[in-house]
C-alpha cells in the first residue's frame, strides 16, 4: 500500500442507496484527498450517482461537510440525497 493512499468509507442512504444498488463501497483516494474527490471517483465507478451531485448531502465521520472537506485515511463520507416531507 502507498503511503499515498486514503482509503475509505463510502455510507449511501436513500435513492442514492437504491441507484448505486448497495449501502456502502470501500474507495481508495490519492492523498491529500477531499470529499469532492470521494464524490468524483463514486461517479466514476456507478454513473447513475451523478443525477445526485447537485443535490446530495455530505458527512464525514458522522459530521455534515462541504465538498471541500479533507477526508483521511480510515474515514467514513455519507453520501445521502436531502430529505423531504412534512
């Protein structure tokens, strides 16, 4: 393994559950690496994410987070579409 590597935790919820066909994927990014970039390579591996790229929510460890945000090696990003209703 690089001393490069950040590898990580990918949770996704609700219609980006269903369009990806699983909860959650292992991703390896290159370092520095941010949630952008685990968002990118998500699309690069299952292309029917970025209907969501827009719209989707962002949190790593368990924390909401921009785009923007370093993500580490060990971390979690949860992917999820906002939710709606009354």
């Amino acid at each position: 393994m690089s001393d490069n590597a950040v590898n990580i935790t990918v949770l996704l919820f609700g219609a980006c559950r269903e369009a990806a066909g699983t909860g959650e994927l292992r991703c390896t990014l290159s370092s520095p690496a941010t949630a952008a970039d685990a968002w990118g390579a998500l699309k690069q591996r299952i292309p029917a994410l970025a209907q969501f790229e827009r719209t989707a929510l962002v949190a790593v460890n368990e924390e909401h987070a921009g785009l923007a945000h370093p993500v580490q090696d060990g971390d979690t990003v949860a992917i999820f579409p906002p939710v709606s209703g009354g």
